[in-house]
C-alpha cells in the first residue's frame, strides 16, 4: 500500500509500508524483538567471510583510502567486539548484534574483552556452530570482564581453549543479565575453573537460560582432567539462577556462595548432573546466613553421603527440590517439610 506522506514533513515523499496501522504487538525475526524505540545505536559485528548482501567483512583501523574500514554498519561492520563497545555511549541503549559465524579468540591476561560501558545490549545472531564464538586461550588469567552496569549479554558461546582458566565471565556490574549462553570444553583437558564468577558488587545478577557444559561427554560417570570448581559462583544480593543446564565434574557445586553470604537469591528451575564423588556438596553449596528461595530444582550427583547434603550451608526456603546421588536409581526429595 502506498501512503503519501504529509508535504510539509516529507515533501510529497511516496512512502510504502505493509503495516499502514502499526504493529501494536511488535516486531521480531527469528525470535529476535526489532526494538524500533530503542534510544541508543545499534553497531554490527563481524568477522566470519560470509557477509550479507552489500556487505563486507568487519575491517579495523581508518585505512588508505578506497579500503572498506569498519563502521559499524551492517555493510561495514566491525571486526571485532571490543571496537563496537568502544563506541558505546553509557546509558544510552547502545546494541552491539554480532552476526552468525563471529569467531574471537582472547590470549591476554583478564579483561582480553572488557564490557565496561553502562547499559549496553550484546546480542549473539545465529545458532549451533554459528552462534558467535570466543575462545579462553594460551593463558590462566584470560577473562572477560563485565564490569559496569545494567548490561546484557545473550546468545554467546564462550569456550574454554587451554587448561584451567580461572574463570570465563568476571561480573562486578549491578543487574547485568547473562541469558541463553554457553560454556564449553572442546578436549578432555581444557575447561573452566568457573564459568561465571560475580562480586559482592554484582547485586541483581540474572543467569538464565544457560548451558555450562564442562565434559566432553555426556555419558555419567566420565571425568576428565581437567575438573571445574562451579559452574556459577557468585557473592551479590538478589542474584537469580533460573532455568540453566549443568554438566561436569564439579569439586564443589554446580551452584556456589563463596565468600560473602548473598541475600534474597532466587535459584529455581535448574537442572543439572555433577560426575564428582568427592564434591563438596555437588549441587549446591551456599555461604551460611546466604537467604532466599530454592525451588523446582533437579540434579544428578555422584556425591553419595545423602541427598540433603548435596545442599549445604543454606539458610534459604528449599521447595519441590529433587536430587539422586546413585546412578539408575530414582531421586527423592530434598529437605524435610515444615510443620
């Protein structure tokens, strides 16, 4: 349909559209909300060579000229992400979209990738093999550092190349939201010592919708060498650990409140299977005086003193928990009901 525009506006500009009345429900392609009132830029990331129509790989630098630099745009995008997050604005709304096929692998020490600018949004485009990639590589200490608040990262997949990394994400930003990511290993002696590890700092921490594969089989009872501490470990107020999928040989727990005693955690609708015998706890260990909620959650561990124990140290409400510590048997309930 074609709506001719008020001249005084668009100067008798024919403009078409195929919703002349709005989309009062929105818009989103392939699960992705199209954020039209968003305040902020988006800048586009890439750097696989399979580019879109008009587009090229993402480039640094300024360049000679007649060379295609990066612009953040979705012809010229840039190469990597830490170029997109230096141009940010804080609090302004800012999306960095990195495209399907994105590969990035972090040599240095901590904060190889530093998301340190306020409110942005970093949104992985792509599934399977062509989720965005970045690799943990050649050193202990490489990291990437989530350090300023409100911000967001979704749909990544973080892999751990070298053995023993301290940890993958180091969060010390209030309310930052890590949803739909995945932690993996790729070799039986690669891995996480964490995955994700917040500060006290860190209060309002969501982790949802995750994957913290750190085996590389999914057959129980098959250790590798390389064994991971936890899969989350985290000190902030109100943290939230909901819907997220466990797999490995965790010496402590898949869930774990370390060192300051969080209040008001939400840790429900998890499910997971820890291959250590000797964890801990196995499922989740929490600093005393730690309160909250934990509910409707479901793990294996190999830990086999009792159920109940696979949850220590809580002082939080425990409901509709259910845990096994013995391959092929049935789980049973965590806890004794209140009276």
């Amino acid at each position: 349909m074609a709506l001719l525009a008020p001249a005084h506006l668009h100067k008798g500009i024919i403009m078409t559209t195929s919703f002349p009345n709005g989309v009062a429900a929105g818009i989103s392609v392939n699960g992705l909300p199209l954020t039209i009132t968003n305040p902020g830029e988006v800048f586009w990331v890439n750097s696989s060579s399979v580019v879109g129509k008009g587009s090229a790989p993402g480039r640094t630098g300024t360049g000679a000229s007649g060379v295609i630099t990066g612009k953040g745009t979705y012809q010229r995008p840039f190469a990597t992400i830490n170029q997109a997050i230096a141009k940010c604005v804080a609090n302004r709304g800012d999306i960095i979209l990195v495209q399907p096929g994105y590969t990035e692998t972090i040599s240095a020490a901590a904060g190889g990738l530093t998301v340190d600018k306020a409110g942005i949004a970093i949104i992985g485009l792509g599934s399977g093999s062509l989720k965005p990639t970045i690799t943990l590589d050649t050193i202990i200490s490489a990291d990437i550092d989530v350090s300023a608040d409100d911000c967001i990262l979704y749909n990544l997949r973080f892999v751990a190349g070298f053995a023993s990394v301290t940890h993958c994400l180091d969060v010390t930003g209030a309310d930052a939201v890590i949803d739909s990511c995945e932690f993996v290993v790729t070799t039986a002696t690669f891995g996480f010592d964490i995955s994700i590890k917040s500060s006290n700092t860190a209060w309002g921490l969501h982790v949802t919708n995750c994957m913290f594969q750190m085996e590389c089989t999914v057959a129980l009872g098959t250790a590798v060498s390389d064994t991971p501490a936890s899969g989350i470990q985290f000190d902030g107020d109100n943290t939230v650990i909901k819907n997220n999928v466990f797999h490995g040989e965790f010496s402590i727990a898949m869930i774990y409140n370390v060192t300051t005693a969080a209040e008001g955690a939400l840790i429900t609708d998890n499910v997971g299977s820890n291959v250590s015998t000797a964890a801990a706890a196995g499922a989740v260990s929490l600093k005393a005086g730690c309160t909250g909620l934990i509910m409707r959650n479901n793990f294996g561990c190999l830990e086999t003193s009792s159920i109940d124990g696979l949850f220590v140290n809580q002082s939080c409400g425990l409901c509709e928990n259910y845990a096994v510590n013995v391959e092929a048997e049935a789980g049973g309930i965590v806890g004794t009901a209140s009276t």
